[in-house]
C-alpha cells in the first residue's frame, strides 16, 4: 500500500536525488571526457539504492498535491526505477555496439558505422556500410525487445497501464503536441517537397525520389562548408558571442572549460552540470566544420542556462522540470550559426542567405522527422508487442521524409522518455523567441546588452516555469510547431 510521505521525508528524498545526479553527471563527465577509462555506474546506483525502489516510487506518487515539485520528484522516481530494472539490457546493448563488424574485409567498429557513411563519397559503399549497419542492428534487437518487455511489466506495477499513460500522468502534453506535429506535417508537405529536393540536388544531385537512407548522413554533413567553419576559430567566436550578451566565459567561476586533447575524449561537446548553478562543465575536442560548430553553440546554450541559474531555487527547479527549456536556450545559441546576420559578424562564410537557407532545410527534416517520430513512440508505448510496429516505423518516418528508413532501426531510434517531445518544444519555443528579440531588439538582436540582460535573467529562473509559461511571461503568446514553420520558410524566402 502507498502512503504519503512527510514534509520532511520528502525533503530528504530530494537532497538524496540532488546528490545521485551530481554523481552520476560527475562519473558521465570523467569518462566521456577521457580522465577515466571505465564508467562505473553500479556504485553509485548501490549508494542512492532508496531513490530507485518501487516503494518509493508509490509513496512519491501518492504524494504527489497538484503542486509541480512533487510530481517532478515523482517522474524522477518512476524514471529511476525503470532505469535502474533496464540498466542490465543497456548495458548488454552498450557492449554489442563496441563490437566490430566485417565490411569488405576490414573490421569497423559498429558505432562508426554512421560517422563512416557519412564520410564516405563513394556511394556504392555507402549503401554496402549501411546494409552492414541494418544487419548489425538486427542483431541487437533482441535486447531491445527484452528491454521494452521489462519497461512494460515494470511500468504496469508503477500503476499506469503502458508507458504512454504513465507519461500523460506526469502531464507531458503529448496528445496536444501530437495534433500539432500532425498540422505541422500537413502544413509543410509541400514546402518540404519542394526544398528538400532543392537541397539535396545542390548538394548531391539527387532529387528526392532518388535520394536513399545512405545518401541522406552524406549530404547533411556538408563537407563543402568545412572551410567556412574552421575548427581554431570556434571557441573564439562563442567568447565573442556571448561578451556582446554581457557574458564572460574566461572569468565564469562556476563554468569548467575543458578545452585539452585526450585519447578517449568524445569528439562532440557537450555539457555537464555537475553542481547547477556551482559547477558547470564544457567540455570541448574541436574539429571544425558547420555540424560541429553547432554542437558547440548547442551545448555552450545548457551550459550558460545552467551556470546563470539561480542557486535559490529547490533540486526540481534546477535539476528536473521541462527540459524543452534547457533545449530551448540550447537552440536559440546553436542557430546563431545558421543566421545570416550571425554568420556575417562573426565569420566569413562567402553566400551566407544560402548556407542560412541549407541550414533551414536541416531543420525542416529534423523538425519533420520529430513530428513522425513522437506520433510513432505515443503509439509504440502503447502496444503490448513492440514488434507489430515494424512496418508502423517506416510507414511514418518514410511518409514524413520521403526517404525510406531502414525498418531494422524502428526500437533502437526511441528516445526514452518522450525526449522527442521536449525537442518539438525547444523548436517552437526557439522560433517565437528569436521572432520576439528580432522586433524588440532589431535583426542583430545577439549583439544587443539590453537583449543579453534579458536572456540572462530567463536564464535565472532554471526549470521553474514550463517552456510554455516562459514564452507566455516574455511574449505572452502560446507554444505554436507552426511558429518553427514559418522560421523555415522565412530563410528559404531569403534567398
Ligand atoms: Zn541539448
């Protein structure tokens, strides 16, 4: 039976999360960024052993009283207890995909597969690497199978009938934003027709009936840009960026940079708030090139988020609530790189409306491929046998792309826990914000102290208010997909 727990137990509870995701970020930190070969995360599991326990997953639950904090810290519990149950089968699926896989002779490790393709001019080879890949993956299934049966079995005994319920439990708007994504692809079926065959004829020569699924990571990596994007002007051009919005990265006291080289260091940045807002670390191995600049903005996004967030506010309010927040700041930086105005002041990037314009065609495929992909997951979270949504996965990513995707990736492409819808939001929020600062504070509105006062003190109020309250208390609108529609077409307009 579950029962309320107190005041102060709950208070309890919530210093001992705050401690197990400070170590859990600090383990991520020290291997991802190469200080430490293994990444031990039993321990930690075993020290905070309470937090993950169904009992305490109910007795959260049964407190939960119409206020957000509670129900935060009650998501958090259910999510720490299927995680804590599926953590044997992501750790099987980790290891198979350190495996190598035989291509014509030569031994590639199973995750360069992806990063191989994309490389890759010749394109007979890319289809024979990706033809590897599917079949790799197939191979993994299995546990991905296994997985969502555990996922299945353990949510009926946190009281929700299936995975989707349980999200719409904790509120996640899913069933408004499915309809929205559902107009969104309506909306721009056409539009994407027409400029995803554009694109994909200028930078490939070939059109959207005759692009295929090995083509597509090609073409995305734009290596015609590399030039423009230099990797020893990238940290620079942030410092720069964010001095005009009155922040200065080198004297942050709370933001580590972890700029040395080490073997094993992930090549892509990314961000790690260890203590927010005490504590924040951006670890970064540039390589230069239009994808890696954006990751770079991306992430040095959360990190300002995080290290300007008051350190008043309680542990949900900083370290959970919505995360289409934190993605919001993280993409209103990140798109810096594929605004026109941004490209000019800050490097030399000869057509920039054109590359603006490449830029917002990504998008566009993002933006759809999302739609596609939440409206699938609501519908997977709820079937009892996954594997019924096979042909389901091709029928809507392919419907939504006009690219076929490979059917072997329909469980390995899910985000766990609905984070696709946190991205839809982040994208619509990003669109109406950039619009809001461009009319009050003109077209170059980053390089405007009045803007950056603003935007540090949004940044201030952490995770506190939802995306959609923020938005509504700076503009007074609502959260529209539409609003990211229209920033497409206005770019493709532009050229
Ligand atoms: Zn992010």
């Amino acid at each position: 039976m579950a029962t309320p727990l107190s005041n102060r137990e709950l208070d309890a509870l919530r210093e001992d999360a705050d401690r197990f995701i400070a170590e859990l970020d600090e383990e991520a930190y020290l291997h991802f960024a190469g200080h430490k070969e293994t990444y031990d995360l039993v321990p930690i599991y075993e020290r905070h052993a309470e937090l993950t326990k169904l009992d305490t997953a109910l007795d959260v639950g049964a407190s939960v009283n119409g206020g957000r904090n509670v129900r935060e810290l009650w998501r958090f519990a259910c999510e720490g207890y299927l995680g804590n149950f599926v953590s044997e089968e992501e750790e099987k699926i980790a290891e198979a995909e350190t495996h190598s896989v035989k291509v014509g002779g030569e031994e590639i490790p199973y995750r360069d597969l992806r990063p191989r393709i994309a490389n890759e001019d010749d394109r007979a080879r890319r289809e024979a690497l990706e033809r590897v890949r599917n079949e790799a993956t197939e191979e993994h299934n299995g546990l991905y199978i296994r997985k969502n049966q555990v996922v299945h079995r353990e949510t009926e005994r946190l009281g929700a009938p299936n995975y989707t319920e349980l999200y719409r439990g904790f509120r996640y708007p899913l069933d408004d934003l499915a309809d929205q994504c559902r107009r969104f692809l309506d909306s721009t079926e056409r539009l994407w027709e027409d400029a995803g065959d554009r694109f994909f004829r200028a930078r490939i020569g070939l059109g959207l009936g005759e692009i295929e699924r090995w083509d597509v990571a090609r073409v995305f990596r734009g290596a015609g840009w590399d030039e423009a994007f230099p990797k020893d002007r990238m940290l620079p051009a942030l410092e720069a960026t964010l001095s005009d919005l009155g922040v200065d990265l080198r004297s942050q006291r709370n933001v580590e940079l972890d700029l040395e080289d080490r073997p094993n260091k992930t090549p892509r940045a990314f961000c790690v708030p260890i203590e927010i807002p005490e504590r924040v670390v951006l670890v970064i191995k540039p390589q230069g090139g239009p994808d890696d600049w954006r990751a770079l903005f991306h992430e040095a996004g959360h990190t300002e988020h995080f290290a300007h967030t008051s350190p008043s506010l309680t542990v949900e309010e900083k370290r959970l609530g919505d995360n289409a927040v934190t993605e919001g700041w993280a993409m209103l930086l990140e798109h810096l790189t594929i605004e026109p105005a941004w490209l000019e002041r800050r490097l030399d990037v000869p057509r920039p409306l054109e590359f603006a314009a490449e830029g917002a065609t990504q998008l566009l495929w993002l933006l759809r491929r999302y739609c596609a992909k939440l409206i699938y997951e609501i519908e997977f979270h709820a079937v009892t046998d996954v594997t019924t949504m096979k042909s389901r996965y091709v029928e809507l990513l392919g419907g939504a792309l006009k690219v076929t995707p490979s059917d072997t990736d329909y469980l390995a492409d899910i985000d766990d826990g609905f984070y696709a819808s946190q991205y839809l939001r982040a994208w619509a929020f990003e669109a109406q914000l950039r619009a809001y600062l461009r009319e009050k504070f003109g077209n170059a509105w980053f390089t405007r102290k009045d803007a950056g006062s603003l935007i540090r003190e949004l940044w201030s109020e952490g995770q506190k208010p939802t995306a959609d309250e923020l938005l509504q208390e700076v503009t007074g609108a609502q959260l529209e997909l539409e609003a990211a529609a229209d920033r497409v077409r206005e770019a493709l307009a532009a050229v």
